[in-house]
C-alpha cells in the first residue's frame, strides 16, 4: 500500500464509528472471526480498545491483520483501522 493510499483510507476512517470493541479478554478466536467477516463486508473498519485491556494497540493491530489477512492503514491511541480488499466490484473503495 503507497503512503497515498493509506492517506486517503485514513481520510475515510476519520468519519466512521469503532465498530468492535476489544475489552479485557483481549484476542479471542470469536472476536477474530467477527472482525473478519466485518472486513469481507466493508473493507474498512474501525476498532476501539477498551481502558481495561492489557494488551498493547499496536501489537494487536499486528496480530487482528495478520490473523484476518488485512492491512494496518493506522493505530491511533486506542483505535485501529484495517483494510482488507473486497471481492464484491460493486462495493469496492478505489483507491488512488
């Protein structure tokens, strides 16, 4: 991904709500699978790490892209954007 497009998917996110919250039991397999199929929905997605996780925002980031095949586009505080490329043509972001 080209720092341009990372620009312009960061310009995205900054309008959308957390749609996951990671709380106090941090990773589980079913939070990794529903981050997952919100990536193959909507391709961007924004997650919200609770004050009472233990886990760093950073590291998870890493492991939810690894895990789910995504892209980190940016870790902000307690907030993580991924990016993953849909399949579906008619709801695809183009990207520059």
């Amino acid at each position: 991904m080209t720092s341009k497009q990372r620009a312009y998917l960061k310009s995205l996110a900054m309008t959308m709500d957390p749609i996951f919250q990671i709380g106090k039991s941090s990773m589980t397999p079913e939070v990794t699978r529903a981050i997952s199929e919100a990536l193959d929905a909507r391709e961007l997605i924004k997650i919200s790490v609770l004050q009472n996780c233990a886990d760093d925002p950073q590291s998870l980031a890493a492991v939810l892209a690894e895990r789910t095949r995504s892209q980190v586009v940016q870790v902000i505080g307690k907030k993580i954007v991924l990016y993953k490329e849909g399949k579906d043509e008619k709801k695809k972001i183009v990207l520059p």
